[in-house]
C-alpha cells in the first residue's frame, strides 16, 4: 500500500495536476518570465526542484554527496540562456522523478538507510512534498503569464 501511495503522491495523482505535466508546452522564453510580484520564475523553480530532486535520489542510492546548499539550488538568472539549457532542464526532472516512482516500488522501503532511522518512505515524501509546493509556484507563476493550463489540457477543462 505504502508503495502505491508514494508512486501516486510521486506523479500528482489524485492531486491538483500531474507532477509531469508542470512544464508542458511551455517554451523556454516564457519559463524566464519573471511576473510582476512574484519571488521567482519557473525555470528559477525548475532548476531547484531539479537540484533538491537529484540530491534525494542519490541519498536514495546511499552515494556520497556533499552538504546541500540551499544557495546552490537556484540558477544565477531568472531565465534560462537557451531553449537547449531548459528542454535538458524538463528532461532532467521528468527523468529523475521517473527514477522516484521506481525507487517508491521497492520492498524495503521502511528499513534506514546507511544505518540511520531516516527510510527511504521518508526521503520520497520530503521529496513529494517538495514538489508538490514548488509545483503549486510554478502552475501560479504560468498563470501569472498566461500559460497556465498547459495547451495539452485546455480541451479538459
């Protein structure tokens, strides 16, 4: 149960949208927009869920890694420097959360890691809670320009 659970919470279902589909049919000019008022853009929110997303997943793997460093984990410019940077950005994430919902499949996911009580149950749900607010930023940040509800969806709703 806890697996299924993970997996749904991992992709938005039964959410408010689809982890997924967050940066659908954006272009890489838009996701630089910064809307008046608003603390950051969607490829500044893209590039540190990209960064907090990649760190959980090799403490996942028990790899080493540094100390993270919250200011590390937002991009020096608001936009990205080109439509390459952000399309590797989205393939970045879309790929690291598929890694997730794997990792939310396996048995073991209530023992601790590497000796410590922190399990990987708990990382996964950092990590979907991370998304998730972040997640909320970015569909409030596109709407703030115009390009929310992504064109794959206007049909739905």
């Amino acid at each position: 149960m806890i697996n299924r659970y993970l997996q749904n919470g991992l992709q938005g279902k039964y959410a408010h949208y689809q982890t997924d589909m967050l940066f659908d049919g954006l272009s890489w000019e838009q996701a630089g927009e910064k809307p008046e008022g608003s603390p950051h853009s969607v490829w500044e929110l893209l590039f540190h869920m990209n960064y907090w997303q990649d760190f959980i997943l090799v403490e996942l793997n028990e790899e080493k890694t540094e100390s993270p460093e919250d200011l590390k984990s937002w991009p020096s410019s608001p936009s990205p420097s080109n439509e390459k940077e952000y399309t590797d950005a989205v393939t970045r994430f879309l790929k690291g959360l598929g890694r997730a919902t794997q990792q939310a499949s396996k048995d073991s996911l209530e023992e601790g890691i590497g000796g410590r009580k922190r399990t990987p149950a708990d990382l996964l749900m950092v990590l979907i809670n991370h998304n998730s607010y972040h997640g909320g930023q970015v569909v409030f940040a596109r709407r703030l320009i115009g390009a929310w509800p992504p064109p794959s969806t206007q049909d739905d709703n």
